[in-house]
C-alpha cells in the first residue's frame, strides 16, 4: 500500500487544518517519515509533516496507507487520485503553502511496487494538478510545490 507525505517547508507549527471527508491525516513537527524513501532529502528541511491515509485510519495509531485515496493505473506506477479526493487534497496544499516561511511545500509517495525513487522539478500548485490530470505523476516521486505567485 501507499504513503503519501506532504511537507510545509520552514512551517514552525501545525496550522490549523480541517478534518476532510475524503481521507485522514495526522500533521507534525519535525520532518520524519512513516517509510524511508525520502528520509535523506527530508533530513534537509524543518517543518511540519502530513501523513496521509485512508478515512478508515482516522483516530488510530499505527502505520497508515493511503491505498484508497487513489486509482492504480494499468501498471501500478501511475498515480491518480479518486474524483472525490482532488477538492481535499488540493485545499489541504493551499493550507500548507500559507503556513510555510517560504512557499514551498513536499508531495511524495512511497510504494513498494512503485518503481524507482525519483525527485521530481519544481512547478506551481497548479501545474502539479495538470500533470496528475494527464496522467504523469507516479509513485516513489518527489515533487516540490510552490504558489501560483513565485
């Protein structure tokens, strides 16, 4: 199953965020991940951290996978989020690039059968959504995100 972590970059605390409908997340200090892929490019940064997973994880301790937040593509290295999940996850970044001192933010993924690790350009917000919507995000990638206005 996969973890997806986001990253607000030079964010001192956990901002307030909304409980979303459409998947769970704890939020953190400190930049650790629940898997190792990125933990090496993590280790650069300070700030807070979101994990990601299915609603049905909500308010429990454990690992968490975010399986159900997306669509497999026809090989398993595509990454596509469900319909219902674009709206949260999106308005979830906005949050977290407010919040970061410099308007970055992390996406990842981690997933056993998700190919290769991959750290991925720098694009805006809105150029991030326009690649998962043409079907170019993948798994293991790490994408760093900044407003529409840097």
């Amino acid at each position: 199953m996969p973890t997806i972590e986001l990253i607000s970059i030079g964010c001192k605390k956990v901002p307030d965020l909304p409980n979303y409908s459409s998947f769970a997340f704890i939020a953190e200090t400190g930049v650790q991940s629940h898997r190792g892929l990125f933990q090496s490019s993590f280790d650069l940064f300070d700030g807070v951290i979101v994990h990601l997973a299915n609603k049905a994880f909500e308010g429990t301790d454990g690992c968490w996978f975010a399986g159900h937040l997306v669509d497999f593509g026809s090989h398993g290295t595509t990454l596509g989020f469900r319909p219902e999940v674009i709206p949260d996850l999106r308005h979830l970044m906005l949050k977290l690039l407010a919040a970061s001192a410099g308007g970055w933010i992390t996406f990842s993924t981690d997933y056993q059968f998700g190919g290769r690790r991959r750290e991925r350009s720098k694009v805006g917000l809105s150029q991030f959504f326009k690649l998962h919507d043409g079907g170019m995000l993948r798994f293991n990638e790490l994408w760093f995100i900044h407003g529409e206005g840097e």
